[in-house]
C-alpha cells in the first residue's frame, strides 16, 4: 500500500563500514608489509568514521569490527559520534550486515569484497598496493570505486554522499569473474594479485 511504499523510500540509507584489519594479541608476522597493518589499520580507520561523521544525520553508519579481540574502536566511536554511529562486535555477522547496506566501505581488498559481490550495494575500497595495470574502470560501472590512498577514498564517500549518489546494481558479471577455485590457485595468497589477473581477462 501507499503508506508502506512511502515508509521504504524515506529509510534511512546504511552505510557499512568494516573493520580493515585486526592484529589479535601478538600475532603479527613479519612480512605483513603494509603500512599500518600492525596497528589494524587504525589511523585509517579513524580518519573514515572522523569524515562520515557528518553525514549520520542523513545515513544510519554502521561499524563491523572483528567479532574477537580489544574494542579499541567501540570506544573512539563513542567518543567521537555518541551513538550517531552503531558500532557491532559480535552481535551481527558481517554477512547479514552486507544484505541491508547500501554502501560498503572497505580498507583493503579481501574476502569480505568478494562476499559483498552477492549484493547490489555499491562499495569503495582503500588499496594501496594496487598494481599499475590494474583496471579500475572496470568495477566503477558497478559502482565499485578502489582508491590508492585515504583522501581519494574520502573524496568518493563524499561525493556519493552527498549526492545520495549509488547505483546499487546486480554484479552477477563481476562473480563470474572473481569466484575461483581455491585449489587452483593456493600459490597465490594476495587477494589484490588475484583480482588484477582476473581482470586482465
């Protein structure tokens, strides 16, 4: 009915975003070379949450941290929004957060991405070690936009933000490119390698 109708157009539109990584205790190895990986990738995580601060008023943000390990976000979330942004630990999985979102917001590219791909939601995602050939343009119709740095990541959230700019489209195209079959290629463990060669085809 009507009032039904009118109800689902004026929700609130989730914006989702997930942990990017968590060091668990000290099981940090060497050779996990990206900056800031040992620290969970906090700094960049504080400086997405401190830019999508002021669009809680417009979008519900919604935090997923790792369901195991310190809350160290719950408590600069708390600090920083109040409750203007929903922090979720282990109340929530991830999968079931992926299915209400509109947009996803991702620190690196990982199995997390790929779930996300059985959903219509648009997603960015910060990569810093992309490779030079790997073609972005690709994803962006499909509204996946990857940034190699935070100010361009934050420059795509605001843009779409504030334009309530998404274009939530089905990516059946974009599974049948990047599920594979593990045991064909169990040589190969970075996801951003996996992604450029599928591409390339």
């Amino acid at each position: 009915n009507i009032v039904t109708n009118k109800r689902k157009n004026n929700r609130k539109k989730k914006i989702l975003i997930a942990a990017g990584y968590k060091i668990y205790r000290n099981e940090f190895y060497i050779g996990y070379y990206r900056k800031g990986i040992s620290t969970s990738l906090y700094k960049d995580q504080c400086a997405i949450i401190k830019n999508i601060l002021k669009f809680t008023d417009k979008y519900e943000v919604i935090f997923k941290d790792y369901p195991y390990g310190d809350k160290n976000m719950k408590y600069f979330i708390k600090d920083i929004s109040g409750d203007k942004i929903k922090y979720i630990y282990n109340e929530k999985s991830l999968t079931d957060l992926l299915k209400v979102s509109d947009f996803n917001i991702f620190l690196y590219l990982s199995t997390s991405f790929m779930e996300s791909l059985n959903f219509n939601s648009d997603t960015a995602i910060l990569e810093t070690e992309l490779s030079k050939e790997f073609k972005k343009k690709e994803l962006e119709k499909f509204g996946i936009n990857v940034c190699e740095n935070i100010k361009n990541l934050n420059n795509i959230i605001d843009f779409k933000l504030k334009n309530n700019s998404f274009i939530n489209v089905e990516k059946q195209y974009l599974r049948s490119k990047f599920f594979f079959d593990s045991k064909k290629i169990k040589n190969i463990n970075n996801v951003s390698k996996i992604l450029w060669i599928k591409i390339q085809n």
